[in-house]
C-alpha cells in the first residue's frame, strides 16, 4: 500500500486523504525511509537551492489575554524566553537587516506581539525594504487589518505567515484562549485577497491526532496563494502551563516535513531551527525541507531567542550541515565598497 502512495507521489498525482493519513499510521521502519527518500527526492527535483531566513523580533509585549497557554516569547511567561518587555526601534530593526544582508541571507522575518493592528509589521517592512534587498516575511499572526495587509502590500512585503498552529477547534480554544481561530482564517484570506504570498503552518506534538495533521493539511489547499508551509515541533518553556507538556519527537516532525513534501510537492516548507533543534537541521532537510529559518549570522547586533525554544541556529554551521548533504544554501555574495578594496574612483 505505501509503496502505491509512493509512486502515485512520484508521478505528481494529488494524494487522497487516506492515503496521508496512512503514511501517518505507518510504523515500519522501511516504509518510514521510503518517505523520506521519496520526500527529498521531491524537494531535489525542483532543483532550488536551500532557502536562508533570518529574523528580528519587533516586540514581545503582548495585548492577549490570557496568553496562550505555550507561549515563551510575550513578556513575564518565561524566564527562558524573552521574560522583560522590548520594542525595538527603528534603528535597531535597521542594524539587523543590514547585518543579515551582509552575511548573504537571502530573506528575514519580522515578527511580533498582538495588539498594534499590524502597525509594528508596516513600519518593518518599510524599513526593510527601503533600505535593504532582502526578501521579507511578516509574521505577526492574525494582528492585522485590511488596512495594514495592503500597507504591506504596498511595501512590496513577498510573503504574510499566519499560521493556525491546529484546526481543531477544540484544542486551538483550550491552548489559545484569548484567540480565536476565525481571527487567523480572517487573516490568511486578507493576505490572500490582497494577492500576497501566504505562509501558514502546523505546530504538532500538542495533542492533535494524525486525523487533525491531515485535515490541517488538505484544508491548506484551499489558499491559492499559498506558498510555504512551516512545520513546528512543540517544545516547552519552562513557567508556562504547558511545561509539563513532552517535547514533539524528532521522528514525528520528520514524518509531518516528509508528508508535508508528498501533499504540497512544489511548495517551501519550512523548519525553523528552534523547534526542531540546532543540531537536527541535518535531519529535516533529510525528510524534505527546504528552508531553513531562523538563521543568525555571528555579527547580529540584538540578543536572540528562539520562537519554539530558546535556541536559534547559527549561519556557519547551518550552511556546513546543507553542504555536507550535497545540497546548495542560498547565500548572496556580497560586494565589496569601492573603499574597502583599497581602489580610488578617479
């Protein structure tokens, strides 16, 4: 039966729901290896090198309440996380972008705190953009407005994440109780409407079944413009309520990338270090993934913690890990000013 879904995906047919629900199922260690060899074969026919994302943080002062029940990043959740309150300005958020352009990090993520109507996400992008060449993620959740998703459109911002973390709407009200989950559907159709690229993904390892992931899954498709889905292992900060909650394992969230790959061939999915570790990037890009997000290069000039966990992955040992895969990192080679190469303009 898997070696049928197998080659069904190989042949670029739309796999049905059963069939990803039972590739979910599945427990032999062969059938896994089939999935993950057929996922990066996948990734490797689209013959795109291994996309870079960077990120800054706007601010961790949340207006949610109560705080979802996970959370490390608002202000006083954790002490592992970023426990006192900031906002960065717009110098800060300058020095950042510069720093990850100069590094030859092709994309950046801004991303923040509810409660500014996605004020915050605008001045970034016209930060970003006006005095970088990066390519630019906004994600501040569903704290946008009309007004301010075509503020980024104006900004030229080329992708909008909003991710629903989980369509069961039971378990999204119980561990976000001061969201709503039609506020985030709200949100992706606006980003949709307004013809951006929208990035929306699943956290597993919460509590959701393989039925809720394939559900989650297949209720993507419906986005047209659609273009990345991230996949997010649960970890726990310690002091939120969910600290007791066990960490999702490395093989389920290779299994959901793997999956992930068969149902959305073309698209980019995402693994952002923190969530599934530093050290397990290697892993990742070994069940399909194809960019690698929260990269910091050694000269950014802010302090860093992970959305997901505290840990981040670093630019150089990120790009060795894609290398020694065989696989081609996405870095911009950088000019050198006139000055600096010790010419005189004439």
């Amino acid at each position: 039966m898997i070696n049928k879904i197998i080659k069904r995906a190989l042949n670029g047919q739309d796999l049905k729901k059963n069939e990803v629900l039972g590739l979910f199922k599945t427990r032999s260690y062969e059938n896994i290896v089939k999935i993950f060899e057929t996922a990066s074969e996948l990734r490797n026919s689209n013959k795109r090198p291994i996309k870079l994302t960077s990120t800054v943080h706007l601010t961790n002062v949340c207006k949610i309440t109560p705080k979802c029940k996970y959370c490390g990043f608002a202000a006083k959740t954790s002490s592992e996380g970023y426990y006192y309150s900031f906002s960065k300005t717009e110098d800060e958020i300058l020095m950042a972008a510069q720093s990850v352009e100069k590094a030859g990090i092709p994309r950046i993520s801004c991303s923040g705190a509810h409660g500014y109507n996605g004020q915050h996400a605008v001045q970034a992008a016209k930060i970003v953009k006006e005095n970088t060449n990066l390519e630019l993620l906004i994600n501040v959740g569903s704290d946008l407005t009309k007004e301010s998703v075509k503020q980024l459109a104006e900004y030229n911002t080329d992708t909008v994440c909003c991710n629903l973390e989980t369509i069961n709407l039971k378990l999204f009200n119980e561990l976000k109780p001061g969201e709503k989950l039609k506020d985030r559907l709200m949100t992706c159709k606006m980003v949709e409407d307004e013809g951006i690229e929208l990035s929306s993904g699943l956290l597993i390892g919460i509590g959701e079944s393989y039925q809720d992931r394939v559900n989650h899954l297949f209720f993507l498709k419906e986005f047209h413009t659609l273009g990345e889905v991230p996949i997010m292992g649960f970890n726990p900060y310690m002091e939120t309520p969910m600290e007791n909650h066990p960490s999702c394992s490395l093989i389920e969230q290779m299994k959901t990338i793997a999956i992930t790959r068969l149902v959305f061939q073309d698209l980019r999915i995402t693994v952002p270090t923190p969530t599934i570790g530093p050290e397990n990037v290697k892993f990742s890009l070994m069940a399909g993934a194809d960019n690698v997000a929260t990269v910091i290069p050694d000269n950014y000039p802010l302090d860093v913690k992970g959305v997901g966990s505290s840990t981040y992955g670093n630019l150089k040992e990120v790009v060795k890990t894609i290398r020694e895969l065989g696989l081609n990192p996405e870095i911009n080679e950088i000019p050198c000013p006139v000055k600096e190469m010790g010419i005189t303009k004439i």
